[in-house]
C-alpha cells in the first residue's frame, strides 16, 4: 500500500481573521463530499464557524499551510461532556494526515476539561471517518436522524418563558437550574456554553418550559437556533439541543416542550423545525415522530471508549453532535 502524502502544515487556534477563509473550506468540503454541483454554496446562509468560535475561541483550531487555512475543527464543552466538529480539510488536502493532526488537540481540550463521555456526529456510510476517529479512540455506537417538520403551532397551552425576556439579574439562577436539570440526566451535562452563545449572539432563544403548582418548577429547556447566519438557517428554528427531567411526567413534559418550540418558530415566522434524534433514546424519537418529524439524513455518533453517555431509554433529549 502507498503510504499516504503528507503536507507540511501548523496546527493553531483559530484566529478572528481566519474565520471568512475556514467558513469556506467548511462549504467547499461537505459540498465535494456531497457530490453537489456547486460544493462552494453548501449549507447555504448557516454558519457553524463564526457561531463556535465566539462561544469558545480556545477550543477552535486550523490547520495552516503554504499561508493558507486548508482545515479546521472545533471542540464544545458541555460540561462532563465534550463533542466534536465539524472537521473539515480542503479537498485539495484530503488524504494527507490533516484530519488526525486536528484530531490532535481535540483530544487535548476533552483531556484538560475532565470530560467523562466525548464523542462525535458523522456519515454513518463514510469508512474514511469512521476508520479515522476509531484510531483516537472513537467507536460506532447508534443510528441519530436528523428530522424535520413543518412548523404547525398545536394549540395547547403550555406554560414557557423565554430565557431572552428575563433580567440579567434573573438569569443566574435561571442558568443554574437548567444546570441541573441537564445534571440529573447525566452527572455534570452542562449546555451552559450554548445558552451563552444564543444570549450573547442572538442566535435565536432557550424555551424555557416549567410545571404548574405554587412554585413553578423547571421541567424542560430547548436551545433554539432561529434563521440565517446561524445553525439553522433560512426558515429553520433548530434544536440544538432540548431536554425534560426524567421521571413519570417526562413524556407529557416532551410533548410540550415540542409544542413551545412549535409556538416559538410559529411566533419568528419560521416555517420548518429541525431537531436531532439519536435511536438509542427510543421515546424520544417515536414521540417525535408522532409529531410529525420525519428523518431526512442519517449518521451514526461515536463515542470514546464505546462508551454510551445519556443514550438510554428513558432519556427524553434532542441533539445530533454536528
């Protein structure tokens, strides 16, 4: 077998300047590996680069050579746990050691951050990624689909409030029972980065759903992307992330965390939602489903150490890793 050619390359962390020239190189390598006609207009007005960087400057990285950005990865902490991508390499540069070098200080960040369950999203049908993330460590563990809907507002009432809305005096404590509402699913699962990013960059809004009673309790949050120059969009309102507390009244609590996500996008004039099921959390994906969700791109997520994280059953959480 011939070795493969390797390119002389540095490793560094993404700087502000970077940013137009990796948001390229992402475009250009999932729309080749896509087999679009014009791979340079792939993922149209979303942005996954600028996003990343603000909300972690010291967890994004490039890979340089002859001057220029030819690759980039990013690294999000969520607390215990960490998740990587997208990691992408020009395709002039594929084949060449660049993913593995940027694999390199990936790594690093799950290592200094503590976190117990790390993972990644990829092409379920690409032996090249899969083979690639195996030799750090990664191992094919479940099916996630990424679905989509229409947006058709239910007509329940349900009781949510928008993080947005509340004064920054309020917010902490609001931050911190979300914390541990993620907390009592996982030990230490902490979305608290990308809530940030949505305040502070006004990508969207975090529903916050809450059950009756004298004192109102957290029951579910959903961290939504809404529209262009974000993950979403034009006419989206993703869910990069939502979740219930478990227990007897989770499915009932997931239903209308949907239905607060359905009212949300209906009220932004949006027109489709897009969220992540990952199959190993069966409820949660049939409950979808029977809200009308339908998968249009399947990947598998991969975990290091094989180990399986909060996918379980039982689990009520959307998220896809990309």
């Amino acid at each position: 077998m011939t070795p493969p050619v390797t390119v002389d390359a540095s490793i560094r962390p993404l700087r502000e300047d970077d940013i137009p020239a990796a948001d390229r190189v992402v475009r250009l390598a999932f729309g080749t590996f896509l087999g679009l006609p014009d791979p340079s207009a792939a993922m149209a007005d979303t942005d996954y680069v600028r996003t990343r960087w603000l909300a972690n400057p010291s967890a994004a990285f490039v890979a340089e050579a002859g001057g220029e950005v030819v690759g980039s990865n990013f690294a999000t902490n969520w607390g215990s746990v960490g998740f990587f991508g997208p990691l992408t390499i020009r395709p002039d540069y594929w084949d060449r050691g660049l993913g593995s070098r940027l694999m390199e200080p990936i790594v690093e960040c799950f290592e200094r951050w503590g976190s117990t369950s790390a993972g990644l999203y990829t092409f379920a049908q690409s032996l090249k990624h899969v083979g690639l993330y195996q030799k750090f460590g990664f191992w094919p563990r479940f099916l996630t689909a990424i679905m989509k809907k229409p947006v058709e507002p239910c007509g329940d009432h349900v009781e949510w409030t928008r993080l947005s809305g509340l004064t920054e005096a309020e917010r902490p404590s609001l931050l911190e029972a979300c914390r541990q509402l993620t907390s009592s699913i996982y030990d230490g699962l902490d979305v608290g980065v990308d809530i940030r990013a949505v305040l502070e960059q006004q990508l969207g809004e975090v529903v916050l759903l809450w059950n009756g009673g004298v004192q109102p309790q957290l029951a579910g949050l959903a961290v939504c992307h809404c529209g262009p120059r974000t993950e979403a969009g034009t006419g989206n309102c993703y869910i990069k992330f939502g979740a219930v507390r478990s227990g007897p009244s989770a499915a009932t609590d997931f239903r209308r965390l949907l239905s607060a996500c359905d009212a949300l996008a209906s009220e932004r004039q949006l027109t489709t939602i897009v969220a992540g099921a990952n199959m190993a959390r069966h409820e949660g994906y049939q409950c979808m489903l029977e809200r009308g969700f339908r998968a249009v791109t399947l990947g598998v997520t991969m975990h290091r150490a094989n180990e399986p994280g909060y996918n379980r059953p039982g689990v009520y959480l959307i998220d896809d890793w990309r």
